[in-house]
C-alpha cells in the first residue's frame, strides 16, 4: 500500500516537473498588433498636436505684444509725460535702437519733452523668439500721452520711429498675428487693437464682436 502511494507521488512529482508553467507575457503577434494601433492613433492624433503647438504659439506672441502695450499705456500716466512703444528687430537695453514694423521684439522709452532731454529707457520684450514661425503685422511706433491716449509724434526718439494716429473706422491702430504657412481651418490667428483712448484688446478677428461672441473683433 505504501509503494502505491509513494509511486503516485513519484509520478505526481515527475508530471509537474516535465511540464513546466507557461510564463505570462506578450507573444510576437501581439506585439505587432500593439504597435500598429499605437501607430494608428498617433497617425491620428498628430494634426491636433500640431495644431494646439501652433495656435498656443500665437497666444503667446499676442500676450507678450498685449501686455507690453498695456504697460506703455500705464507707464505714461504713472510718469506724466508721453511714451513710445516701438516694434525692433534688436533686443535694446537702452533708448538706442532702430524702430521697425513687424519687428520681432518690443521696446519702450519715454519721449523728450525738450530738446537736450534725455530719453529714457522703460523695458523691453520679446515677440517671434517665443514663438517661431509667428509673423506680425502692424505700426513700428504707437505713441500715449501723458493721459494715456494715443498721440502723433513723427520724431518719438528711436530711429525710423513715426506715431501717427489711425485713420480706421473705429479708430484702432492693428497689429495682426499669424503664423507663416498658415492651414485654413486649422491654424487661429489673432488681432491687437490699441484705440483712440488707448485701450488695448486682443480678440479674434475670424468672430464679430457681439453679445454672443465677446472676444470677436469689432
């Protein structure tokens, strides 16, 4: 009776050991299947990607363009006295620059009230660096008075700097910004508007400024 069941055991023993457990894991096939549909999905995914990297670089370059406005705007009532906002291609760190339409970076600088007077330099910042590819289109120089409106001034102080006052219906100076080798329907494109009274909004010049739409252009 024993030797039975000490052979029943042997055998027990011996089954388990020739037949070792499958380990769990993903076979060749389902690995090919598992990078297909990955592929698939990022295939598809791909074009939104795209495009919120593009539309998000727009809203940047709007921001820094809007908040250097408002902070010319602001920096002429605080100090009395008339201020320049210039579009460059040069990053000053003075009141020395060049002035340019469609520059890629901002500077601002107060205006001389009396010949001799020194200019001073305000701060700067910086447009297409933060966002490549952005384009933007609008005045070299937009000028506030000391009350914060706009105002002309063909000789502000940086070279080829020229304030006019915008002849539009309504009365705003524009800057538009785009993206280059923009897709129709895909890429958004936005609009800066600084008005007569000085107020700077950025909207979306693709809605009307309605009830219903408020961050449209008027």
């Amino acid at each position: 009776m024993h030797d039975l069941v000490d052979r029943k055991k042997g055998a027990s023993v011996l089954t388990s050991k020739s037949l070792p457990k499958r380990i769990a894991g993903f076979t060749l096939i389902e690995m090919i299947v598992t990078i297909a549909i990955l592929g698939l999905l990022t295939a598809l995914a791909m074009p939104s990607i795209l495009g919120w990297v593009r539309t998000n670089k727009i809203r940047t370059v709007s921001d820094s363009l809007q908040n250097g406005l408002r902070l010319a705007q602001s920096e002429a009532t605080r100090r009395s006295r008339q201020v320049v906002f210039s579009l460059t291609n040069a990053k000053p760190t003075s009141a020395t620059f060049t002035a340019a339409a469609d520059g890629n970076n901002w500077a601002i600088t107060t205006v001389a009230a009396m010949t001799g007077e020194a200019r001073a330099f305000i701060e700067g910042g910086v447009l297409t660096d933060v966002g490549s590819d952005v384009q933007i289109s609008g005045p070299s120089a937009i000028c506030f008075s000391a009350i914060g409106r706009l105002v002309a001034n063909s000789a502000p102080g940086p070279t080829s700097a020229d304030c006019t006052l915008p002849t539009t219906t309504p009365p705003v100076h524009v800057y538009n910004i785009t993206i280059s080798n923009a897709v129709s329907g895909v890429d958004r494109r936005l609009r800066v508007t600084v008005a007569l009274g000085g107020q700077v909004r950025l909207c979306d010049p693709d809605k009307t400024l309605s009830d219903t739409q408020p961050d449209g252009c008027p």
